[in-house]
C-alpha cells in the first residue's frame, strides 16, 4: 500500500515537471543577429546555444510608427526574453484589438526581447543620482549582419549624454578614443555653451546667454554680440546699436557707413 502511494506521488510529479517544462515565463538570451529595419532579432537561449528563436520583437521604452527609442544592439549582446501568455504571431504585426486563435500559453516563440542589463563582472557608466545618462564606447558598431551591409571599420567617437532634470542640465560630451572633442552644455537658467577642443585642451567656446548676448572666444580673441546689435572685441565697441561701424577701431581711417564700406 505505501509503495503504491510513492508510485502515485511519483508518477504526478513527473507529470508535473512534464507539463510544466514547456511553460515558458522569462529566459535569459543572446543576440545572433538583429535587423535594424524592422527592429526583429534572432537570438538563443543563455543556456543552450542550439535553441534559436527567430523574428523576436526588440522592446524599447518608446514606439509609434516612425517615431521611438532604438537600441545599439549588436551581436552576442544578451538581455531578457519575456514569453507572453498568448500567441504574438497575429498581435505584433499590427496595431488594434486582436483575437487570441490559438489557445497555447506561455510557448518559447511568443516572445518579446529586451536588450541588455549590467553583469556582475561589467564597469557602469559614471552615473548620478536623478540622472538619465547614455554612454557609447568608440567600438565600431555591427550595424548589420548581412553581406550585403558595408562593414565599419573605422571607430566612431564615442558620446556621453546626460541629463539631471533635478539641476535643470543637460550635457553631451564627443570623444575621440580618452580625449575630449566637443562639449554641449544647458542649464536652466538658458544658458547655452558650445566647446571645441584639441587633445583635451579647450579652443574655441560659443556661449549664448539667457539675455540675448552670444559670445565666441578662443585663445587670440573674444566676439561678443549682445541683444541690442552692439558688436564688440576684446572688450572694444566694433558695432554700434544703430549699425555703425566704429572705423577707428578698424583702422579704415575715413567714414565708414553702415553696410561697412568707403565713402
């Protein structure tokens, strides 16, 4: 009597585990190729390279027709399968209401991908609190993975983003490799700056001010345009409020009107 119970208790369990081995919640994937057209992947499970799933949905935290957030996605990147209750096939292809024909749940295929998440053995990004930040190395990129796609071989600059809405400011940094090519800079109180640097070193800067005044500068000289017309450089009135040109300053030595030319 008691080996027939185990036998039962046994027997329930395997069919159990049976049952429940082909109900699929999340796994864990890598990216085998990624068409950027249509923002469908190919990739396989983390735990077993054999198993392929094709024509996977790529998430994003945006997405309308034309418009939305995309990804870098490259190959070998891994991120999260999330396998969805009822069937995608006739639900991804197009917007609106649509009836569930089959009734499978949670299958490996229905799924949708989202891209990436930090590893234990990875660096972050330096980072904030309150920050939105996007951080792309100098690597060149797999755009494509077709033969028909032209190969990238040179590096591209790699670009910092990063907005605090807490500070009110808004910076983007271009680099080339460790150095420093462009900075962008806002703060809140609408002020613009525009840097141009070499190695590192700072060249050329175009500044605009919340009261209309825009200012360029660089080693040799400083151009200032305020909001009333007045040009000045290097501190000396170059053109008045009304448009005139201070000719002495130019060392034209004679009238000057207000196109700029001899009379």
């Amino acid at each position: 009597m008691v080996s027939a119970e185990v036998n039962i208790t046994s027997a329930l369990r395997d069919l159990l585990d049976d049952e429940t081995r082909g109900i699929f919640t999340a796994s864990v994937a890598v990216v085998e190729d990624i068409d950027y057209d249509t923002q469908r992947a190919e990739v396989f499970l983390k735990e077993n390279e054999e198993v392929f799933i094709d024509d996977v949905p790529v998430a994003t935290t945006f997405a309308r027709s034309g418009e939305g957030f995309i990804y870098p996605l490259e190959k070998e990147d891994e991120g999260l399968l999330v396998h969805t209750r009822e069937p995608l096939y006739n639900k991804k292809q197009e917007r609106g209401p649509k009836d569930t024909v089959v009734k499978r749940h949670h299958t490996l295929n229905d799924c949708v991908f989202f891209p990436q998440f930090f590893f234990d053995e990875d660096d972050t990004p330096p980072y904030e609190a309150g920050q939105f930040r996007v951080y792309l190395k100098d690597e060149p990129p797999n755009r494509q993975f077709t033969e028909e796609a032209p190969e990238v071989t040179e590096p591209e600059p790699s670009i910092d983003f990063r907005l605090d809405p807490y500070e009110g400011e808004v910076e983007i940094i271009v680099m080339d490799e460790d150095e420093e090519m462009a900075r962008f800079w806002m703060d809140d109180s609408g002020v613009v700056r525009l840097e141009a640097l070499d190695e590192g070193e700072l060249k050329t800067e175009l500044r605009l001010e919340s009261d209309g005044t825009a200012t360029i500068e660089n080693e040799e000289a400083t151009w200032q345009m305020d909001a009333s017309g007045i040009v000045s450089i290097n501190g000396d009135e170059v053109v008045t409020k009304n448009g005139d040109v201070n000719d002495t300053f130019l060392g034209l030595g004679g009238n000057v009107s207000n196109s700029g030319q001899g009379e």
